[in-house]
C-alpha cells in the first residue's frame, strides 16, 4: 500500500482547509464514515460542515468549554444529528506520559487520540472501527494556533484498553496498532 503524507512547514490556522481536504479525501475514498474534530469556539467545525459537504458522513466535535462553543452552531449540529462533547464536563484520566509521547509527533496528534478514547469511553463510537481524527496545535500555547493541522486515521478504542496489544499467535504486534495512518501534519 501506498499513501501520502502531507507536512506542514509550521503548525497553525493557516493548514486548517488543507487539512479538511486531505481528511475528506481519505473519507471519500476509504469509506469512512465517523470523523472526529477538535472545534474550541467552532471555527474547525464551520470549515469542515462546508469542505464535506455532500458526502455521508457524521462528525464528533470536541471542544473545551460550553461556554466558548458559539449557541447557534451547537444547535445546527444537534439538528443534523452531530454529536459534541465538552472536556471540561468529561473526567477524562490518562497518564501525561502518553500525551508527552504524542505531542513528540505534534499537539494535533496528542488531541486526536484523545478524542478517540473520550468518544469510545463514552460509547459515541463502535469499538475496532477506523475514523478518521482532526485537530490542531491549539490557540493558548501557540501564537499561531487555532484550525487543524493533523489529521490521522484511527482505529477507535477504549482508553482501558490503549495499551493492550493482543499479540496473535505469530507473535507480531499488528493487531495492537491503534494509529493506522499519518495523513498530516506540522513538521
């Protein structure tokens, strides 16, 4: 098999189109169905319900607090049966280690597999189904922050179950394989 990779020369807002383009290309082709997206105040979100436009597909947005997620958007979604969930009102624990490692590779990176085990704990997600997860390098810590600049493919798992490989008979670590596919992201 042979994919691309798109990298960025630096993370930031600006890769947020790029991004969702890259992200409904794969949709597209690889048939998938369930997408995750980091939105903190909506800005994500607008851009991906305007670039998937015309393909089936339901989106699970993240986003840190109520309060900064525009009222009206929050409504738009709930009536095309969208889903979003909030941080700050989910008691999410996982070892900072694991989020060190990942931001090692980007924030985006760090942030979509963190959507992945709060939407499978949850029960927002079938277990062992690839989705595909959009985020970005954050607005706080980043000046130029904000938007997506990663995009993967994941296969949806618990977080109690993140560490398990389940190691087949030939002993190889195939099956344990969570993130399947880097589709961008910052260099």
């Amino acid at each position: 098999m042979y994919e691309e990779i798109t990298y960025f020369n630096k993370p930031g807002m600006e890769n947020t189109t790029q991004t969702l383009q890259i992200a409904r290309k794969y949709a597209v082709k690889k048939g998938i169905k369930q997408i995750l997206v980091a939105s903190t105040y909506g800005y994500t979100i607008e851009k991906a319900l305007e670039i998937f436009k015309g393909i089936d597909v339901k989106f699970i947005i993240t986003s840190d607090k109520r309060k900064h997620f525009q009222e009206s958007l929050y409504d738009k979604l709930i009536e095309r049966d969208h889903l979003i969930v909030f941080n700050s009102e989910y008691n999410f624990q996982y070892p900072e280690i694991v989020w060190e490692v990942l931001r090692r590779f980007s924030e985006g990176m760090k942030v979509c597999v963190q959507m992945n085990l709060m939407a499978s704990d949850l029960g927002l997600l079938p277990i062992g189904e690839e989705i595909i997860a959009i985020a970005g390098t954050g607005r706080e810590d980043f000046p130029s922050g904000g938007g997506a600049d990663t995009a993967v493919i994941l296969e949806t798992v618990k977080s109690s179950d993140f560490f398990k490989l389940n190691l087949p008979q030939s002993k190889t670590k195939i099956i344990g394989r969570k993130i399947k596919e880097i589709l961008c992201k910052p260099r």
